[in-house]
C-alpha cells in the first residue's frame, strides 16, 4: 500500500478565523489517519517543531539539530503522517 503524506499550515493576523477554520477542517478528518500539530507562536522555528513531534507521542528528542530532525522524520514515516 502507498501512502501519500501531506503537510499544511494556516497563517494570518489575530483575529482573522485562524482557529475557527481549523476547528472545522478538523471535524472532517479521519482522525485515526491524520496527526495535527498545533503551533501557537510561529517564533518558535523549525527545530521547536520537530522537537514537538517527537515529544507529542512520549519521546525523548535527541540534543542536536542533526540527529533531532531525522528523529522526527521517522517517526513521521513510521506513523504515517505527514512530512
């Protein structure tokens, strides 16, 4: 079986309907095969997001930014989620 990983984000000023649309959105997933990610502060960067999926389920992030990312990517790969 192929599977297809996708990655999107939503960004825009306070106040625009941000949450609300992805309140929405969300109530449409099939929520055993999509992982959502919240990033409230978009400051925090790339690594607090990799950082962030490998926490999310119980894991323990590696320390440096180059053994971190491929951590996150194969959990992602591993569970199937999106990239």
């Amino acid at each position: 079986m192929h599977r297809r990983t996708r990655a999107g984000g939503i960004t825009g000023e306070a106040g625009a309907g941000k949450a609300v649309a992805v309140r929405a959105s969300l109530s449409q997933l099939d929520h055993p095969r999509h992982k959502v990610i919240y990033v409230a502060n978009p400051a925090v960067g790339v690594a607090w997001i990799h950082h962030a999926i490998v926490t999310a389920p119980g894991g323990v992030p590696r320390p440096h930014k180059s053994t971190l990312i491929p951590q996150a990517t194969d959990l992602r790969s591993a569970a199937g989620s999106p990239s």
